[in-house]
C-alpha cells in the first residue's frame, strides 16, 4: 500500500512541476522576465539584453532582475551563456519595485 502512495506522490509532483514550467516558460515573442543567476551575470544585463535586440520595460520582483520585451529565439542562448535565465513574465514576478514601464 505504501508503494501506491509514492507513486501518487511522484505523479503529482510530475504534473505540478509542467503546470509550473508551462506558467513560467517563456513567450517565443513579448515580455519576459531575465533574471541573473550570480553576480557576474547582473553586471551590465541591461546592456547585454539590449545589445541582442531586448528592450528593458522595468524591474522585476527578484533583485537585479529586469522585464523585457523581445524575442526568445534571439534572446535565450546568448543570455544563458551570460548567466542569464528567461522566464515569462506574469504580474507576480514583474509588478514590484517600479513595476512595468
């Protein structure tokens, strides 16, 4: 019986981790939220972000990080090679401290 029970725990954990990444998976076009990964990572990112074709529109939720707006094909290979994470950009994690342009 205990059997069953880790099993129904490991599904649930499945689907509540790709109801989650689905949330949180970034837009192949609009608003995404770029959020430095170290220290390094955070140094000159809204640069980095424009220099690939982002545009900033505000800060995010978690420190150094920033909303923009931009494509992710252009966008997610060079700023993870930088240390940078994309996610999408819903108002829990975008509407603080400034907020969207």
């Amino acid at each position: 019986m205990g059997n069953r029970w880790g099993l129904a725990a490991a599904q649930l954990a499945t689907v509540g981790f790709m109801m989650l990444a689905g949330v949180l998976a970034p837009p192949a076009r609009g608003d995404m939220l770029a959020i430095p990964l170290t220290t390094v990572s955070s140094h000159g990112l809204a640069a980095g972000l424009i220099a690939v074709g982002a545009i900033p529109i505000g800060k995010g939720q978690i420190d150094g990080a920033l909303v923009v707006r931009g494509d992710r094909d252009r966008l997610a290979w060079p700023m993870l090679t930088r240390g940078v994470l994309l996610l999408a950009a819903p108002d829990f994690l975008c509407a603080g401290k400034g907020g969207r342009a």
